[in-house]
C-alpha cells in the first residue's frame, strides 16, 4: 500500500526559510513524478511545484525563484526547500505521487496527511 508522509511544517516568521519532506513507501518510487500542493483556508488545493522521475521541475508563478523541489531516489523522499516565505504562502502542504504525459502534470491517487506551514510576524 502508497503511503506518503510529509513533515518539516511549522511557524516561521516573513522572510525565513522552511524544509519540507515527503517520504513514500510502497511504490517504486524513483519511476513516478512528484508534486507538491497547498491549501489554504476556504481556497482550492493548488500545485505548487512538481519533479519529474527524470528531475525536471516546473513552478507556480507565485512561488517561482523562492521554491526549489528536490528528490533523493535513494531515499525515496521528496523536498520542498522554500525561501522567502510571505503570510501568503500560509496553508497546509501536500505531497502527490503522479505522472507527467506529453509536459503535462497529472495527481495520482495518493496523497499524504498534509504538514502546516504558517508564516506570520
């Protein structure tokens, strides 16, 4: 069974800096797409950033330069290394285990429990 586990949220004031983790179990890992979304209070879930089996990545707008998504095969985990941090970056953080077909992202089933991010002053 596709288990993902994120971890690495908390409260951090404007400006700072957080790692995100998202460790899979149960899959072969190292041949699918990653992606990470968010979502904040009253809005949609939304993809902040995806990794390709291959380590191409592609961005949100309003995270691109601030956001670097990472991936260690060998660990079978996924990172979401995010600078800069503004009060709008607030939201509950997401990992997903996916495909990309013709440039395109496609989310998959599995999704994780989710690890809080807050940034406020």
């Amino acid at each position: 069974q596709v288990q993902l586990v994120e971890s690495g949220g908390g409260l951090v004031q404007p400006g700072g800096s957080l790692r995100l983790s998202c460790a899979a179990s149960g899959t072969i890992f190292s041949i699918y797409a990653m992606g990470w979304y968010r979502q904040a209070p009253g809005k949609q879930r939304e993809l902040v950033a995806h990794i390709t089996s291959g380590g191409s990545t592609n961005y949100a707008d309003s995270v691109k330069g601030r956001f670097t998504i990472s991936r260690d095969n060998a660990k079978n985990t996924v990172y979401l290394q995010m600078n800069s941090l503004k009060p709008e970056d607030t939201a509950v953080y997401y990992c997903n285990l996916g495909v990309v077909v013709g440039g395109r992202w496609n989310a998959g089933d599995y999704w994780g429990q989710g690890t809080q991010v807050t940034v406020s002053s």
